[in-house]
C-alpha cells in the first residue's frame, strides 16, 4: 500500500498533541478509502476527473 499521509504535516496540524504510530496508518486507510469513494462517484457519473463534489 501506498502511504498517502505525511506523517510530519500530520504532527505540525496537531502540534499540541502526540501522535501514536498506528494512528498514521488508520488515517491512510481512511484517505484511501475516501478516495476509492470518490473515484467511483466519478465514474459513476461518467467522468474521469474527480472533482471536489465527489468528496
């Protein structure tokens, strides 16, 4: 799997926060997912560019 989250952008946005090493891994699921979701909204409305609506 591709690691879609940097992981120092991720701990400078929770600055004030730890950040456990497994939480990295959860979040680049969860984008992965996110962006599965996406790509099929636009294939399914017949377009090849996933645009923000998609989200």
């Amino acid at each position: 799997m591709v690691d879609l989250i940097v992981q120092s952008a991720v701990k400078e946005q929770l600055d004030q926060m730890n950040v456990s090493a497994d939480f990295y891994d959860s979040l680049d699921d969860e984008v992965a997912d996110l962006l599965a979701d996406a790509a099929r909204r636009a294939e399914d409305n017949d377009r090849k560019t996933v645009q923000s609506r998609d989200l």
